[in-house]
C-alpha cells in the first residue's frame, strides 16, 4: 500500500471535508458526532452527550492501565475534537487539553460549550500537518474521526502526524475501522447528498427529508496500521475492539508508545 506524505497531501481534498463537517454542526452537530438513530434532529441533550464523553474517557483511561500502558497526565490533544466531547471529558484527568478539528463552526460550539473548563482549548485546522512542534503532548487521542477522512493515505498521514507531536514516551490511542466491506464502501446516499448539493438542493432539506449526510467511511486493516506504526518510531503496546457489539464490521483502539521498547537499542 503506498503512503503520501504529509506534505504531499493535496490540501484541496480537505475542502469538501471542512465543507460536509461545516454542513454538519449547522444541521445536527451532536448527531454527527455520535449518530445515535434515536438521537437525530438534535434529540441528544448537551449533559447526556457530555455525560458519553465521561464514560468513554474513563474506559479510555482504564483500557490504559489493565495494558500496562503508562500514561503522564500532562498535556493531551483531542484530534478531530467536534464540539469537545472528548477535550471536556479528558480534562478531569489531565492538566491541559487541546482539541483541534477540520470544522471552524465545530470549534466555535466547543469554545462556547466548554466556557467553563479554563484549561481547555480549541483549534481550527484544515492542513494536513497539525499546527504544533515536535514532541508537543504528553498524550494524543482520536475517537470516530479517522475513519470519516476520505483517503486511506490521509489516515495515515495523520497517524505519523499524532507520532510526530508526541513527546517520547507518550501515548497515543486512537480509533480506526478495519477495512470496510465492498458492499460498504459504496456509501450511496452519502454520493446522492454530493450530487444532490451540487444540483443547488438545501442541504437542510437533504438531511431533515430525505435523510441524507456526507458522512463517509472508510478504514485500513490491522496489520497495515500497525506494520505503519512501526515504521513511525513508535510500537503499539494494545490492540482492544472499540465495539464489540458491532455486526457488519468493527473497528480497533489502538495502544501506541512513542520510541523503541527500553530493552532495543541498548548496547551490552
């Protein structure tokens, strides 16, 4: 599988990405971010939405530690944050977070709905290379975002992006569907909402009549991830199913360390 750097990403491919998520926080952001079928048309509650967040957190946390995985509870970064359900729900545990996301109208919402957790704060980017320095976080963390980038080669690009502003030592968890079923990556109505929009349609009407959201999926198998990773200066120490419940296909968290085990290296 080929892989394209950073830097070569074509950043016009994250145009119509920061567009359908815009779309999004307009019609139903917290749907979007947790697509409960029962929740749609703004049925989730700010405190239930938060609420997941915290239990989501916490098994994060405790995941972490039943692995052996050694976290610093320092500086954390939330990539593809929404409206900061997982920045407010991780800021219990570490002493400044940052979530960073594609949308300008999602961050908005998560400055506005997390007014009140001081050490919180929250980035607009649209570039394939995160705006932080090396070795920045102590921690970085990504739930049901990967998998809505539209190129495998992206996905990637942004794993090396997350190894990259790691400090040495810290970890990475984040999420990723295993490769998505033929009769799943057609994704129809997804291409309906895309002809549909460019037709002039109101996207309101698209996703309020006819159901219809740009939200894609996509996904890369577990041995390709973790061979990655391990070309990336860092090892995964954990592999867990992130829903074990799921039926046509199921996705990973994944346990990541930057740098090499202590015992490689080292010279007897």
């Amino acid at each position: 599988m080929s892989v394209v750097s950073n830097s070569r990403l074509n950043l016009d491919s994250l145009d119509p990405l920061m567009s359908n998520w815009n779309a999004m926080a307009e019609l139903d952001p917290l749907w979007a971010i947790l697509s409960d079928p029962e929740k749609k048309f703004g049925k989730w509650s700010l405190e239930e939405f938060f609420r997941d967040g915290d239990r989501e957190a916490k098994r994060v946390v405790g995941m972490c530690k039943a692995n052996g995985v050694g976290v610093l509870y320092g500086k954390m970064l939330d990539f593809g944050c929404g409206v900061g359900r997982m920045t407010r729900a991780f800021s219990r545990f570490f002493s400044s977070c940052v979530g960073i996301d594609v949308s300008g109208k999602m961050v908005e919402l998560a400055k506005e709905f997390n007014a009140d957790r001081s050490h919180c704060e929250f980035v607009t980017s649209a570039s394939a290379t995160m705006p932080f320095a090396d070795a920045t976080f102590d921690f970085v963390f990504s739930v049901l975002v990967l998998q809505h980038l539209p190129k495998k080669s992206m996905i990637l690009g942004y794993i090396s992006e997350f190894i990259r502003v790691a400090k040495d030592g810290a970890v990475i968890v984040f999420q990723l569907t295993n490769e998505v079923p033929f009769r799943q990556r057609i994704q129809g109505r997804r291409r309906l909402w895309s002809l549909l929009t460019l037709l002039g349609i109101p996207q309101g009407l698209l996703f309020r009549l006819l159901g219809l959201t740009p939200i894609r999926m996509n996904g890369i198998s577990r041995d390709v991830v973790e061979r990655f990773i391990g070309g990336q200066g860092a090892r995964v120490e954990s592999v867990e199913r992130y829903d074990p419940s799921e039926g046509r296909y199921h996705s990973y968290y994944y346990f990541v360390v930057k740098g090499p085990r202590p015992s490689e290296g080292r010279v007897a």
